[in-house]
C-alpha cells in the first residue's frame, strides 16, 4: 500500500518562546491550529517578582512538557485508530469474522447501519432543500447479496466476450468479494440522481452528485472512490459510493484530500 508523505493531520511542530514572564509552548500542527498550550512561570519572593529563566532550565521544561504532551496526542490517536466508524474493509483488509451491526430501515426498504442513520436522513433532507433529488440506490448488503453480484458481474462479462479469467479481474474492480465490501458494514450508500440512476461516469455530471460531493462531509460521509486514487483503495473511480466515517475524519479528509486508506496510514505513523 502506498505511503502517503503530505497528509498533515496529527503532524504537529513545537513552537517556542522564552519571554520575560515565563516560557510559552504550543503544539500546533502544520496550518497553525492549536491543540495545546501551556504556561509555566518561576515566580518567588514578593508579588509581582518574576525570576529569569535560563536557557538551559527553558529547555529542559520544554523537553518535559513536550514529551508529556506527545504521549497524550499519541493516545488520542490510538483511540481514534480503534474508532469502528474509520473500519477499514478492502481487498487486503477482510470485515471481521465477529463484525455485528445493528440496522435502521430507510423509507424505500434499504438498511443502513442505526449508528449513521440520522445524518443519512439529514444530508437527503439538506440536498432536497438544494434542490436535488437523490435516490438510494444501494446500502448494507449480506455476504449472500454480495457473493451474489460478483457472479452477475462475472457472468456479464463472460456474456460480453471476455473469458472466465478476464471476466472476473474485470468484475472484482468494481464489486468486491463477499466478506470484503464496504457495504457489509452498513457504513455505506449508494447513491444517485432520480433523473439519472445509472452507476456509471455519467453520474457525476448530475445536480445531485455534484451537491453531494460538496457537501456529504458536513454529514460525516466521503466520496470513498475518487478518482486518481484507484492504486490506493484497489477500485474503479465511483462517484456515486458515500461511506460514513463521522464528522470529525470526514472533515479532514476531505480538506486533505485523502482516502480512508491514507488517513489511517497518517495515523499510524503519528503512534
């Protein structure tokens, strides 16, 4: 899997300032946002009297502070690793053989994963107000529908001229084998325009899929196949594929322009 070098989320520098008040640090990352600040003063004797710090004792309190302050980022970072809504499912990652997810049922049937439910329900309610129309398509499937798809795909293929071996390459770039689909975890929806329903590259010229790659990341989902990436997540450039990540990780990757397999390698790096 290829290592992605630019991503700076989590990535932080130290920045410094020795001050006549006392010593000033923060960790900030690569665009200045702070994730934490701290103050340390020496002060003795009457109010109001501060002691100068020297240069070595400025360092060795920088050293400690910083130290204690990347232990607690690295944490942090573990937690989010371990985090079910960033469960990375692809071709070389298999969902685990006691995955378990509770379902929601959406008004057309589809189900979905209870946990994204509401933001679902809010992003469709957002584009309709845009005035999109959007139709899912598809959303949580069995390991028997998905097994099941494979074999359509493979069988139209081998319809269309291309031997058993062909047919089936051609096949696993844009469905994947059972026990290794996104949307057996049920983080996942297809979806399209009511006026153009087909899953192919037209999709991406329609109203609705255009508002929804602008917008799906307020709502915690990202675009999870983009184009450029096909190397990274192993499929065909699909505009119309949304898997929920959550708010917080859809934001950044977003921003950063990233898939879900670059931003867990991004995290990763950071323990």
């Amino acid at each position: 899997m290829r290592k992605w070098k630019k991503l700076g989320i989590g990535m932080a520098m130290i920045a410094v300032c020795i001050a006549g008040n006392g010593i000033y640090y923060g960790i900030e990352n690569y665009k200045g946002q702070q994730f934490e600040t701290a103050r340390t003063k020496n002060e003795t004797g009457k109010q109001g009297s501060i002691t100068q710090v020297t240069e070595q004792n400025a360092t060795e309190v920088v050293t400690s502070e910083r130290n204690t302050t990347e232990d607690a980022m690295a944490k942090v970072l573990e937690e989010r690793r371990k985090n079910p809504l960033l469960l990375l499912v692809n071709k070389d990652h298999a969902l685990p053989a006691d995955y378990e997810v509770s379902l929601a049922t959406l008004n057309d049937g589809h189900q979905v994963a209870e946990v994204i439910y509401d933001d679902l329900m809010d992003m469709l309610s957002a584009a309709k107000e845009a005035g999109c129309s959007v139709v899912v398509a598809s959303a949580y499937r069995t390991e028997d529908r998905q097994e099941q798809l494979l074999k359509q795909e493979i069988r139209k293929n081998m319809w269309n001229g291309m031997n058993e071996e062909e047919a089936e390459a051609d096949a696993l770039l844009t469905v994947a084998p059972y026990g290794y689909s996104e949307h057996e975890t049920g983080y996942t929806v297809d979806l399209v325009d009511v006026n153009n329903q087909m899953l192919d590259d037209t999709q991406e010229t329609t109203t609705a899929n255009i508002w929804l790659r602008r917008n799906c990341w307020k709502y915690g989902f990202v675009m999870r196949y983009p184009k450029g990436k096909e190397d990274i997540t192993g499929y065909s450039y699909e505009s119309w594929h949304f898997r929920y990540v959550g708010k917080e990780a859809a934001k950044e990757m977003t921003v950063e322009h990233v898939t879900l397999e670059e931003y867990l390698n991004a995290l990763a790096q950071r323990k």
